[in-house]
C-alpha cells in the first residue's frame, strides 16, 4: 500500500467517527468521492448524511409556513387582511400564474384580430390597407360559412416554387425520372463542352480543367471519368505539384494524348 493510501485510509476513518458525510470528507481530503466510497466499504464504516444549510424544518421555512398560514386565516377572519392573503396567494402560484399567461398570449397570437393587426403593420398607403382589411374579412367569412355546413373547405395554398440553379433545383412538378434524364443529358452536354475547350497537348487534372467550364472539380471529375470510359480521352496516375501544397500529390491526368509515365496502375 502507498503512503498515500494509508493517509487516506487513515483520515476518512477518523473523520467517519466525527459523523462527516461522503462529500464532505472528499472536501477536507481533497480526493474523490468514489474514492472515499471505496475505503467505506473497505473498512466497513458508515458515513454520515449529508446536511443541507436550510433543510426543510430550517427556521426561514418555518417562518414563511407561519406567514402564509396567518395569510389565509385572515381572509376568513379579517376583511382587511384579504389583500395580504391575496398576495400570498398569488406568491404561491407565481408559476401557473406565468405559464397561463404564455398560454394566453400564444392563443391571443393565433385569433383573427391578431393576423389582421400583424398583416396590417406592412401597410404603407391607406389603399394597401384597405385591401388588406378587405380581403381578412372575405377569408374569415369563407371559413364561417364552411363551419357552419354551408360551403365546401377553401381550395389549399398553391406552392412556391424556388431555384437555384437549373440542375440542382428543378421545377418540383416533375418527376424523378424526368429530372435524371435532364441531369444526364446536362452532364454529357457539359463534358463535349469540356472535350471541346481542353488543349490537345500534355495532361490537366481535374482542378486544371474545373476552371474551363467554371463547374465544381468534383462535377468536372465526373465529366472526365465519362469520357475516359468512353475513349474519348487518356487517363495517367501521376505526381503533380499542387498549389498550397508542400508535397507533391498523386492526382489523375487527363489528356487527348497517350501519356507515357513510368508507373503502373491496375
């Protein structure tokens, strides 16, 4: 056994007769607690509990019971306490009190007068507001008469259609079977492009050739994997020099060409 360990074993006894806690043991020896758990049940001790600063029959809590119980007496005793005891009440119910009022707020949020008064805030002319008002009134009359059993349900909003680009961001009305036909033809499209504008000498790499056509170097890498498979170009595993970059990196080379290297790749 360590010096240290004996210290420990040695401490925790003699405070665990003293009737300290767990926690405050690991206090005062400023180790674990498990570890102060573990000499316990090593040495078979029994600790002391832990004692809060105010526990429940703390002299505050008793007070405040004592304040509060006089609160409600007086209510029924004494007219003129019925304020005190109202406040001691709602002291109480602080929290329910919070929470029914977020409820409310909510609620008050999604009535029809609440709608109105937040479209309202964006009219800049007396005409603008007019048609808002106007047009509020028509639609809660629509959804009265549906209530009532007299007309169908209003017809649902029609979606907003938003791109980005051609490819990436189609018209959500088509289908998939549509949109990877379209995406196909865009990439043979893009790699003739490609083909087109390369140099018939040496080889590029993909991050050479991305800037040719300004597309992404992984879109033009698949552009360039197309038309190798295809024949259309030569394909090298080389060393190349890389900007940003200490070493020299292995990258594919592509080109119109045959390239000669000294390297064997399967």
């Amino acid at each position: 056994m360590t010096p240290v360990a004996a210290y420990n074993r040695k401490h925790v006894k003699i405070l665990a007769k003293e009737g300290l806690s767990q926690k405050e043991i690991a206090d005062k020896l400023k180790i674990a607690t498990s570890t102060v758990h573990r000499i316990k049940h090593e040495l078979g001790l029994t600790l002391g509990r832990k004692r809060n600063e105010y526990g429940p029959r703390h002299e505050i809590y008793r007070e405040a019971r004592k304040d509060l119980q006089e609160a409600r007496q007086g209510l029924h005793n004494n007219p003129d306490g019925a304020i005190d005891a109202e406040e001691a009440k709602f002291a109480t119910e602080i929290t329910g009190a919070e929470l029914a009022a977020r409820f409310n707020e909510i609620r008050n949020s999604r009535s029809p007068e609440a709608r109105l008064k937040a479209n309202l805030q964006f009219a800049t002319t007396r005409h603008e507001r007019n048609e808002i008002i106007y047009g509020h009134v028509l639609m809660e009359f629509e959804k009265l008469q549906h209530k009532l059993g007299k007309r169908g349900p209003l017809p649902p909003k029609e979606r907003k259609e938003t791109y980005t680009s051609e490819v990436s961001s189609p018209k959500p009305s088509l289908s998939a079977r549509v949109l990877a036909a379209k995406r196909k033809e865009y990439g043979a499209k893009q790699g003739l492009k490609l083909l087109r504008l390369m140099p018939s000498h040496d080889g590029y790499t993909a991050a050479e050739l991305a800037l040719l056509i300004d597309e992404s170097v992984q879109r033009v890498s698949n552009y360039l994997d197309r038309l190798f498979n295809e024949g259309s170009l030569y394909r090298v595993r080389m060393l190349v020099t890389i900007k940003d970059k200490t070493k020299r990196q292995w990258r594919w080379v592509y080109s119109k060409s045959p390239i000669e290297t000294n390297y064997k790749w399967d």
